[in-house]
C-alpha cells in the first residue's frame, strides 16, 4: 500500500463543487457555541456534497478565523445561511416538503441504525446546542427524531461527531439505494 499524494486525490474545485448534483440532506444547527464544531460541521458537509446548512441562533457564522480552522474553506463551497429562530428555518423547510428529523434522544425516537431513508425525500436534520441539545420548541416541530445508539455510560457526543456519524449513515443508504 501507498499513501495517495494530494495531487492523486481528484479534488474538485469551488466551482466544481457548486455546479454538482448534491445530496438532498439540509443540516441545520440551532445555538452551537464552539466554532470548531462549526467548521468541522462545514468539512463534512463538504465530503458528503450536503445541500446546505442553516445556522440558527447564537451559531457563529463564516467568515470567522475560528471557523476555518477546521473548516479549512469548506465555508466557500457549502451553501449556507443564518436566521435567528430554528422553527421558522423548520416550518419553513416542512413547507418545501423537505423531511425534518431531529438528532435527539426523545421518547419514541428512530434509533440511527434502524432509520431506513426513502429515496424520494429530502431530509434535514436539526443539531442543537452542546450542553443541552435540541431544544424542546424545535422537536415540537419536526416530523421525527433520531438518536444514535450509545452503549456506554456517558450517552452523548459532540456535536460534529454527531453530525458526522448521521450524515455518513444517510449518504451510505442514499447511495446503496441509487446504485440498485
């Protein structure tokens, strides 16, 4: 085995990336305090060719030294936009007809790896706050939730492991099911 070179790596650029067919998934992250999480957010997104994300409430927004630090210009492809109250950005994304899951441990919640997507949604997917996580008036509002399975004994995870592991499941299903 060779590690690739970055040359060998097929990058695409800005433009690139603006122009491709994305994966119908939104992200939208409510009250998150730390602008690593945020950047590190932005990265994935990025990998995964993700839509958008919306930032609500007190999330920092780019350009920000903070954010790029781990966003490394991820903010420069990504679509992305900021409105102060997450359950307008949610009733607003219900009536587009986009899916809205929550990633919180709620009674009734989807486990993760029992979530089957469905090929003809678009799903967004609310990230809340890092201590106290989605709060209770944005779960009110979206179709569903969505833990992730925990099994030790702390029973939460940062924010953009959140996001990370959430996104990768979706796009893994999405492309299984495009590749049929």
């Amino acid at each position: 085995m060779r590690k690739l070179e970055n040359s060998e790596l097929d990058r695409k650029s800005v433009e690139d990336f603006k122009t491709s067919e994305k994966t119908p998934v939104i992200l939208v992250l409510d009250d998150i305090r730390s602008l690593h999480n945020i950047g590190s957010v932005f990265r994935t997104a990025d990998a995964f060719l993700i839509e958008k994300i919306y930032l609500c409430g007190i999330t920092a927004t780019p350009p920000n030294k903070e954010i790029h630090k781990t966003a490394l210009g991820a903010t420069e492809t990504v679509d992305w936009e900021h409105h102060a109250d997450v359950v307008s950005v949610i009733e607003k994304l219900k009536q587009e007809n986009v899916t809205v899951f929550a990633i919180e441990q709620v009674e009734n919640a989807i486990m993760l790896d029992r979530f089957k997507v469905e090929t003809d949604k678009k799903y967004a997917l609310v990230f809340g706050n890092e201590v106290f996580g989605v709060a209770q008036k944005a779960i009110a509002v979206c179709d569903g939730c969505i833990e992730i399975p925990q099994l030790g004994t702390k029973h939460s995870l940062n924010i953009s492991v959140s996001a990370g592991i959430v996104v990768w499941d979706l796009f893994k299903q999405m492309s299984e099911t495009a590749s049929v």
